[in-house]
C-alpha cells in the first residue's frame, strides 16, 4: 500500500512540475513582442544610428586594461563606415595633436552589438600592437555595447574587459581646445608629479596613495592596488565605480584639493600629502635638481645672477644652468654617501663644463637652510675665471642662493609644486623660483 502511493505520489508531483514548467514558457514568450533575432538587430541599427548622429562625434574615456590609466580620444562616426580619430597623448601620439581619418568601423553582432574598428586606425589600433615585450599596452579595439543614450554609450573591451565610456561632444566644442584644456589640468596637478604621496580623505578616514603615471596606488597592499583615472576638460573621472563610488573630481578654488561632485561623496577629497617644504626635500631625496628660473624670481635676484653671468662671460665661460641638489658618490670603503651642493654648469669654448659648490642643508618641515661648505675642484675653471681664488668665486654664488627660505607653490595649486618659490627669511621680498628637473628621476 506504502509502495502503492509513493508511486502516486510521484506521478503527481511529475504531474504539477510539468503543468508549472509549461506556464514558465508561456510566461517567457510573453515578455518580448519581437524574437531574439528582431531585438539584436534592433540593438544594431540603435547604436550605430546614434554613433552616425553626433554632429561634433563623441569624446572616449578609453582605458586598454582594467589596471591602465585612462586616455582621451575623439571620434567623429561617417553614417557611410568612415572615423575621424584624434587624441594627443605620449604613447601613440608624442604629445601632439594628431587626427587620423583613414580608418573604418562598423557594429556587428558578437554576444550582443559590438563596436569594431575594422581597418587600422594608427591612434587606436596602436594601444593593442605588441611591443618587445610582446604584449604592449593591452588594448582592444572591439568594444562589446553595453548600454546605448542619445547622450552616452557604455562598452567593454573585447578581449582585455576594461569598461570605456563614450560621451557624445557638445557641437560648440572645438578638438583642439578639448585637448588644450585636458593638458592645463594636467600641467597643475599632475605633470612631473610621479611618485608624489597624496591623501584620499574621506569623512570617515584618510587613506594615503601614491601618484604614478595617472594612477593612485595604495603603497602598502601587495598588489599596489590602483585608482586608475583619466582627466577631461575641467576634472578628473576615475575608472568604473572610482574610489567606493566617488567617481567625478574637480580642482577647488584655491588649488588645494580635487573635491569629489559625486551625489554623497561630497566630503571626499584628494589633497597632497606633503607641505612646500617637505615636497622640496622629498624631490631632493628623488634626485631631482630645483634648478633656478629668472621668471618669478625678484628682481635683486634676477640683478644679481645677471651678474654672475656678465662676469663669467666677459673671462670666456657662459653659465647655462644653477640648482640645488643632493648628490650621491661612493667613499673609500664602498659606501654610499650623499652631500648637498650648488650645482653649475657651463661652457668654455663651446665645451659644456659642470660641478658643484658643496652646502649644508637642513629642513624642518618650515624652513629650508642653506650655507657655505667648500667649493668643489670640477668647478676650479669657472670659479677661478670669475675671482682670485675657489672660494672667492664660489661665495659670489653663495652670497645669492646660501639662506634660510619658506617655500610655497609657484602656481599656487599645493597638489603639484614642481615649480617652488622659496622665500627668503632674512631678506624683505627675496623670493626664487626654482623647478624640479623631473628628468633626473
């Protein structure tokens, strides 16, 4: 009997499971008027009819990879299968402005739309080339199409997976203004700012990153977990969901923070982590020359290095560069040892000639100090065309750069200060502005 009514049991649940499955079917047929073919069609016509239909094209925040800083690129979409690309960047570019119009592209189906640049376009295919090492960049230049506005697209990368974001141009914009305005933004906060510690604050914490090559690093995980990021006119826009959904930056009026505009996130900022004082030292420590500039500089100043120069050359030698460094050199028994110097170069004769004037450095976090230590043999054949002897010629530098500064921004933005006014805490109004020479890193 037992037997007898698992078996009914059995047929009954078979009974009502296929009764449900069948409604299920009905139910899913129901919840599109079109077949699947009809809607991926449709999905294609949508998103190239609206890539065609931007009078002024589209920006790209393009990132090759998911750990890759982002780059801009404009696009402008021929109903007909032609692309205007432009972009002005380091890697495909060397910082020129450059439009290439020979390429093609085209929507096709692949999982979904999908965005193809189908004949070789020397800006953006140049992202997925192989380089030595065999990989290059990592880019892709197949674009899966996630999400299609009039005013946006949404894409991923066929092979690579980093999201890109097209945003259609405003037609008042103008190409080259667009990339203008990408570098003044970059040339106030980032440009030779590499390596520089910067603190993400946040109202419940304060997390502290390192600047590299338009990435926020944390420096403590293993991983160097990164904040990629791309700058467009007037902000910055960090990868995907950014850092815990502040995405969207903005340099304050006083330069002093890029301020999140993100709905919630508005306490977050990003600041730099060091004060005038402790970036000039932290460069120093890079190897990195604050090499002297007459612009910005006060005029005794100026007066007085043209002196310097008038002198030097009416005894036969031009002098080219002066800054401050910290040299490093190897002691008798193998060790590295580092010194602090003023350093000159030269010419005699059209031969370039360098050497230092040796100086005791100290900073406190306030003040920079520098005085007189002795003067350095390399720089014997300057010195003595300019005085009596090394340490007369070397004095008439001193007397000039030796003092005790304050330092502060030359551009007044506090989150990039490669160029430094430092001023003097002896004398009224004496003010140097001196630029780190980045090249040396």
């Amino acid at each position: 009997m037992n037997k007898h009514m698992n078996m009914k049991t059995k047929i009954l649940f078979l009974l009502a499971a296929s009764v449900l499955l069948m409604g299920c079917d009905r139910d899913e047929e129901s919840l599109f008027d079109k077949s699947a073919t009809e809607r991926l069609n449709e999905a294609l016509s949508n998103a190239s009819t609206t890539l065609a239909g931007a009078e002024n094209g589209w920006e790209m925040l393009y990132y090759p990879n998911t750990t890759s800083c982002g780059y801009n690129m404009l696009l402008k979409f021929d109903a007909h299968g032609s692309v205007v690309v432009a972009a002005c960047n380091e890697l495909t570019t060397h910082d020129r402005y450059v439009e290439d119009k020979n390429s093609t592209w085209t929507v096709k189906a692949d999982y979904g739309p999908m965005l193809s640049f189908d004949t070789y376009n020397n800006i953006l295919h140049a992202w997925a080339d192989p380089q030595t090492d065999g990989d290059g960049y990592l880019g892709d230049y197949e674009f899966l199409v996630l999400k299609t506005t009039q005013d946006m697209m949404r894409l991923k990368g066929k092979k690579h997976k980093a999201y890109t974001i097209m945003y259609r141009l405003d037609n008042q914009v103008k190409w080259k203004e667009y990339f203008q305005q990408v570098n003044a933004l970059r040339d106030i906060v980032f440009t030779g700012n590499d390596g520089m510690p910067m603190n993400i604050i946040t109202p419940e914490k304060t997390y502290e990153y390192v600047y590299q090559s338009g990435i926020l690093q944390d420096p403590d995980s293993v991983e160097k977990d990164p904040f990629p990021f791309i700058i467009r006119p007037g902000m910055i826009q960090f990868y995907d969901t950014g850092i815990n959904g502040a995405v969207h930056f903005v340099l304050n009026n006083d330069r002093t923070a890029l301020v999140c505009t993100d709905e919630g996130h508005a306490d977050v900022r990003i600041e730099s982590a060091l004060s005038p004082v402790e970036y000039y030292d932290n460069r120093l420590n890079l190897r990195a020359r604050w090499t002297y500039i007459d612009e910005g500089s006060d005029s005794d100043t100026r007066l007085q290095v043209a002196n310097l120069r008038d002198k030097a050359s009416a005894n036969g030698a031009v002098i080219d560069k002066i800054a401050f460094e910290k040299t490093a050199s190897l002691n008798s028994r193998g060790v590295k040892t580092y010194a602090h110097a003023l350093y000159v170069s030269f010419l005699v004769e059209g031969k370039v000639f360098e050497g230092c004037i040796h100086l005791n450095y100290s900073a406190d976090g306030e003040h920079i100090t520098y005085s007189y230590k002795s003067a350095d043999a390399s720089l014997e054949k300057l010195l003595l065309r300019m005085a009596a002897t090394k340490a007369e010629g070397a004095k008439m530098f001193t007397d000039i750069f030796c003092d005790t500064y304050s330092a502060s921004s030359y551009s007044g933005s506090s989150l990039n200060m490669i160029h430094m006014s430092l001023q003097s805490a002896n004398v009224t109004n004496k003010s140097i502005h001196v630029v780190a020479n980045t090249a040396s890193l």
